[in-house]
C-alpha cells in the first residue's frame, strides 16, 4: 500500500506550529492531502497536543519567543511520546536571530526529518552557502554531500528542496525529480511541503526515510498536473488547483508520473 493512500486511510492529526504567512494554506493543503491539521501554539496546550498526534511540525517562518517557547515544549512532547518531529528551519543563516534559534532547537529536541532549502540546511551542517533571505541564494557545492552530511550530523532524514529534492537519512539517498518552478510563485509551498512529510512519517510504519521520498515525489506530481491544468492562467489560479491535485491524485497517476530514484552509493 502506498504511503498516499495510508494518510487518505488514516487521516493522521498533524500538530503545525507555524508563520502566520502560512497557516491557512498549510492547514488547507492537509484537509486536501486528507490529513487532520491541528494548528495549535499556546504554551498551555502544545503538549497535550503533540501527545496525541501522529506527527509534529515546527517552522520557524515568523519568530518570536512564545512560539519558540511552545515549539521547543511540543518538540520534547514529540520526543517523549515518540511521535515523528519535522522542522522546517526556515530562513536559517539569513540573520544570526534564525540562526541562534535554529541551533537552540536543534539542541534540544531529536528530530525525525530537517526540511528545507541547500542555504538553510548548510547553515544547520556547518558550511557556508550563499542565502537571500528566505530563499537558497547562489551557490556552489555538492547538495547531495550536504545533505549526507547533515543527516549524519542530527541522526534524522534530511530533505533539500531545489530544482531536484534530495531525500536522505546518510546512508541512502533518494531524488525526487517532479514539481514545477511556479511552486515558487506561491508563497507557503515549501513550508506546506514541510506539514505533508509531517502527514507520510505519521503514516510510516518506522521507514521514515521512504515515506520522505514519497511525500516529496507525490507532492510534486501534484504541482505539475496542477500546472498543466492552468497552464494559461497565473500563481492564484495554480494555489486553487494545487490544493484540487492534493486530493484528487490517484495511486496509479502518482506512479506512473513519479520520477523517484534511489542513488547508487
């Protein structure tokens, strides 16, 4: 059975503590891909929440220090009740407050997957890789060696999003070749990306690494059909008929259009 058809089975609650930039989208694009989003960051609560999930996901987008007090909170309620912990470092090394915080969460919690682009997860392994803001920037390097590198460092499946993925937990490695650039048009896609994975390692059944590589396959599969439908239109017709393709893609299309391999070591 596919890791897309456990979670439309399933329906696993994904705790999200997230921007404000995303929440909406996020939360949407769960419902869509058939996940329960719980969207919850009172320090009073988030424990009781991540207990009771299937998956917990931090995303550091819009920082202040209640959410990283409740992030680090649910974070080690994840860790206690075993429950999959995915973070999404967003901005990591664009100013020393992300920075800092990054390496605060990354102290105190185990992470089951690190998502994010090669710039942030540079920053997470130790090297140097040009950043603008929020987004990866120019760069030089070997992603697929970063990403070995970093998954090794954390001991948790890393995942760099580019023009290809990179899926890796330092020992195998997968790249998923699906999407489309207008992802890029539409602002949260990469952080919705981060809750989906949280929704597949809900649903895992211990092979994190798998479930990882198919969450960034299937959601590219999706992008792309959703672009081709609105092909003539703009970014806001695609966000509407992305959320349409999280839910309508089948088993049988995502498979015959997965351009999913696993590198040769």
């Amino acid at each position: 059975m596919s890791y897309i058809t456990k979670v439309r089975q399933a329906n696993p609650l994904v705790h999200n503590i997230t921007n404000i930039v995303v929440a909406n989208f996020t939360a949407n694009g769960l419902l869509a891909l058939g996940a329960s989003p719980f969207m919850a960051d009172a320090l009073e609560e988030v424990e009781d929440v991540a207990a009771m999930s299937g998956a917990v996901v931090l995303n550091i987008g819009t920082l202040n220090e209640a959410a990283i007090a409740s992030m680090i909170k649910a974070g080690q309620a994840a860790n206690r009740h075993q429950v999959p912990l995915v973070l999404d470092p967003v901005g990591a090394g664009a100013t020393p407050y992300r920075t800092d915080v990054t390496a605060k969460l990354l102290g105190e919690l185990q992470l089951t997957a690190l998502r994010g682009n090669v710039a942030e997860v540079a920053n997470v392994a130790g090297e140097s890789w040009a950043s603008k803001g929020v987004d990866a920037g120019a760069g030089d390097g070997d992603a697929v060696a970063l990403a070995n590198k970093a998954a090794r460092k954390l001991n948790c499946v890393v995942i760099i999003t580019g023009k290809e993925d990179i899926i890796t937990d330092g020992t195998r490695t997968f790249i998923a070749s699906n999407g489309h650039p207008i992802l890029t048009k539409v602002t949260g896609t990469g952080c919705l990306l981060s809750a989906v994975v949280g929704a597949f390692l809900a649903v895992s059944g211990g092979d994190v690494l798998e479930a990882a590589a198919e969450a960034l396959s299937f959601y590219g599969v999706a992008a792309e059909i959703a672009a081709e439908a609105v092909e003539t239109q703009g970014p806001g017709s695609f966000q509407i008929e992305f959320l349409n393709q999280l839910s309508q893609v089948t088993t049988e299309t995502y498979r015959s259009r997965s351009r999913l391999k696993l590198l040769e070591q």
